[in-house]
C-alpha cells in the first residue's frame, strides 16, 4: 500500500495554463492517433513574421499541440520506462526556469554548486554506505568528486566508460596520460592490441555510444551471452577475459545491469565485482532502472555487489520519479574522475570548486534540484513504498497472465519489468503440448506485433514490445514480447485487467479464423 500522502503528490491536479484537458486526465485515454496523424499531416509555418502575444500562443498550444501528446497520467499507460511525476514539480519548474543558474561554474549557481554535491553525498552513500567521516572529507571538497548529475543515463554511462579508459591506461604518477597520448599510443605504450569492454549482450545501447565516442568501435564492445533468466553467464565472462589476456588486449571496463530495459532482470552483480576486483578491472554497473530497489529491503538483496562497484550509473527520470533529463554517475573513489579533469582560464580554473571541470557536459541548468525535492517529499518510506508497489503490481500482472490461456508469460520477473504474448485460441493446445512449430511462432510474432501497433493506435491503454533472443523456453529462437512496466503509482489491478482483456478482444480480431 502506498501512504495517501504520497499517492496525494502523484494526485492532485495543480492550476496551469498547458495542463492536459481535464476530460483526457480523468479518463483511460492514452493516446489518440487520429489526433496525431492530422498534426504530423499539418504544414503551418512555426517562425512568425510578426509576433504574438503568450495568450495566443498558449491558446494555440492548447488547440492544436496538446490533444496529440502522450498522456502519461493514465493508469492504463504501462509500456515505457516514463512514469507521472509529483505535480508539485510544476512550481518547482518555473523557479528554475526564473533563477537559470548554470551549474558549469560556481558564479553562475552559488549554494546550488554545495547542495548539488550534498545531493551526491546522499546518493553515493544509499550505495556505498561509506563512514561518514568519509562523507565529511569528501562530500565538499573541491579536489574531490563523489559522483557527476548528467541530463540521462545514457551520459551517465559515457562518462563512466570516459573515466574507466582514462584510469586504465593511465600511469598512476600522471592521470592525464590516457588524455595527452590517445588511445592508440595508450595502448601502443602499454604492449596492447586493442582495447575492449565486457558486458552482456543485454548492454544498454548507450555503450554502443561510448564505444563508438571513445574510437574503440562497438566491435570492441564484448558482448556475453545471457542465461535463460537474462542474466549474464559467469563461465562466459570468465571465458572473454582469458580470451582477451591470451590476444593482447586491454579491458578498460567490465559491466554489470541492474534492471536490463528489455526485461529488466539484474546480472549476478557479486560476482562480476569479485572477478573485476581479482583482474583489476573497472567495473561499472548500469542501476538506471533497478537502483531504486536499495530503499527497499523485500528488493535490496537484488542488488547484492553494488556497493563493490567502481561506478555506478542512476536515471532520476525513472524510478526516482524525477523530470526528464537527469541522469546521476556515482564514483567509488572519489579521485577518479581527475582523470577526466578540464580547466578554462576564463571559467574552469584550477582549485576552483566548479562542476563543470569533472562532467562530460558544461553549460546545464540546476535539474539536481527536483532530487532534492524527491528526497524530502517522497523520502526513503515513500521510494520503499513506490518500489514495492511496482513489484506487488507486477506480480499481480505476472499472477492474471498465468491464469489465462490467452497469454504466455515468457520470463519470470526480477523487478517490474514483465514479459509476456497473446496466444490466439486455435495456437493454445500447441502451447498447453508444448508442440509449437516454427511456422506457429512466427506466426505468433506477427500476430503480437500488430496487437501492440493497434493497441498503440486505439489509445485506451498501452504496453510496448521486444524481441527477446533468448527464452527459458524457446531458446535463441526469436520471440516478440509485449513488454509492461509498472511503475505508475496509481495504477491498480483492475487497470491490468483491463488491459488485458483489450488486448484479448484486439488479439481475436487478428488471428487466423
């Protein structure tokens, strides 16, 4: 059960001119493609010759941007990674937007530069759970950094990826080496081949990014098989690094997911920390999705091995239940990040306690500031509270799809991430025989294919959808997964029954009579 106080923040409808129309709010209606297909149809010049007043433009959004977004308050939206926020952050937007303080540089941010690094405090300490004596050294110190707020986790983990090459091939007398020489002489330097990061093949795509940004090339980016739970397998990671020793090539990371975005499972994190501390190897694990699972202890043995990490990435914007744009990397070592260090005369001096001389990005505005609102809003009960609603609503989820031969439950669940697929009536005692051909399972992929595009399209609810390479039970035989992540606090039961049952009705209109 969630506190009403806390379900109140997701509630309660605040005075705003670009409010969602109340008659969308209040209902079921996701999405209206109708809507949205006459506006992509539209030609209207955007650049004004002459200008207009806020009243009219707020009036012309109202009429023709609004009836054509996602709404993502309904309680039937049960599809991505983006949840409804507390509408209290409206308020809280319009003073950022006021104050535009930049948080590059201490003159042009002030207390917000010492409260966004107290915020990094809180966080690396939920996860490292560090003496405080520690926290009190380093939560302030400008030659220090316990972590980086990015806008995603997507630069999360380029960054982290940035600090791990930099400290890898770096001499420990000159942690600008990396910087000075490049990879390739690094490497050259050091009697390497190439350089390679180890993950599972379940890898968020933005290490394909930071493979390609870092001039590794994804071909660097080793990927390992998954089990049939999704999870990485350990032989094989052990495999890779031998194979990587006996060629000649550095490994500039090892990385572990907490919470993959396909199916949200979690990878044995205590052991891939041991192997990397045994190696020596960085090791960073992606928690953008699972790491909220640290406030609750029903989750937090899920985790086990985290606070072994090198690095750790966190997204605000999921299940942090901030704004979009906010990412967190927390480091460690709070030395770390020197090796990514930048000065500007003008602006990043040395000494000086800016933001900016340790972070991939420079000019961004004081998003940090919604996490500190979070913390006290929400606190510690109201994220166990979020978390373990998510799961007890995925579990619910998981329980209806069990006990309806109109649905395959494809993977048992980790977190609140579930997959499952529509069986059409005439397929179900193949199932039930385990007798499937593959002639059925392609058949089957179509069929669950144009089920989410129609549920898409007609709007009252909406899961999205995958395609798994690897099940418990089909093996690496591809498979489409309708994909439902329940993460909105308001949504009950009755509301993934409905789901449901739209998408049993939706399913019989495309099968095969």
């Amino acid at each position: 059960m969630i506190d009403p106080s806390i379900k109140a923040l997701f509630e309660t409808t605040p005075p705003s001119h670009i409010a969602v129309p109340a008659t969308r709010a209040a209902g079921p209606l996701v999405s209206s493609a109708q809507t949205l297909s006459s506006l992509i149809n539209q030609q209207r010049p955007l650049l004004k010759q002459d200008p207009i007043s806020s009243t009219q433009y707020f009036q012309n959004l109202e009429r023709d941007i609004l009836p054509g977004i996602v709404n993502l308050r309904s309680t039937r939206f049960i599809g991505h990674m983006t949840a409804p926020l507390p509408l209290v952050y409206e308020q809280l937007g319009d003073y950022l937007i006021s104050w535009n303080q930049n948080l590059v540089k201490l003159e042009t941010s002030g207390l917000l530069t010492c409260l966004e690094m107290e915020i990094l405090a809180e966080l690396h300490a939920l996860f490292f759970d560090r003496e405080p004596s520690f926290y009190q050294t380093h939560s302030q110190n400008p030659e220090a950094s316990l972590g980086m707020v990015t806008t995603g986790g997507t630069l999360a983990n380029i960054a982290a990826m940035w600090v791990a090459r930099n400290c890898a091939l770096s001499a420990q007398s000159d942690p600008f080496q990396a910087e000075k020489l490049g990879l390739s002489e690094s490497l050259h330097q050091q009697g390497y081949e190439k350089a390679v990061i180890i993950g599972s093949e379940l890898m968020h795509y933005s290490f394909d990014k930071a493979a390609d940004l870092s001039g590794l090339g994804t071909h660097q980016l080793i990927k390992i098989p998954v089990d049939s739970a999704h999870q990485l397998r350990i032989t094989a990671l052990k495999d890779a690094i031998r194979n990587a020793h006996r060629r000649h090539w550095k490994i500039l990371a090892i990385v572990g997911i907490a919470g993959t975005t396909d199916s949200g499972t979690i990878d044995p994190l205590k052991q891939m920390a041991e192997i990397a501390r045994h190696e020596q190897i960085w090791f960073h694990v992606d928690a953008a999705w699972g790491g909220p699972f640290i406030f609750s202890p029903q989750t937090r043995p899920a985790l086990d091995g985290i606070e072994l990490a090198d690095s750790i990435t966190i997204d605000g914007h999921k299940q942090l239940y901030t704004p979009l744009g906010i990412g967190c990397l927390l480091f460690a070592d709070p030395h770390a990040a020197v090796s990514i260090q930048k000065n500007a005369p003008y602006i990043l001096r040395e000494g000086a306690p800016d933001l900016g001389k340790r972070s991939l990005e420079g000019s961004r505005p004081a998003n940090s500031l919604y996490i500190h609102a979070a913390f006290q809003m929400i606190g510690r009960s109201g994220y166990q509270q979020l978390v373990e609603h998510g799961l007890a609503n995925t579990l619910k989820f998981a329980d209806l799809i069990r006990h309806s031969p109109d649905f395959q439950l494809l993977i048992e669940p980790q977190t609140n991430i579930l997959l499952y697929r529509f069986i059409p009536l005439h397929l179900q005692p193949k199932l039930a025989s385990d007798s499937l051909t593959p002639d059925d399972q392609r058949l089957l992929n179509d069929v669950n294919t144009k089920l989410q595009d129609s549920l898409r399209e007609q709007g009252h609810s909406f899961v999205s959808r995958t395609t798994l390479s690897m099940t418990p039970q089909y093996g690496r035989t591809p498979v489409v997964a309708l994909r439902a992540i329940l993460a909105n606090p308001l949504t009950e039961e009755f509301d993934l029954q409905a789901a449901l049952c739209e998408q049993v009705n939706i399913g019989q209109t495309l099968s095969p009579k």
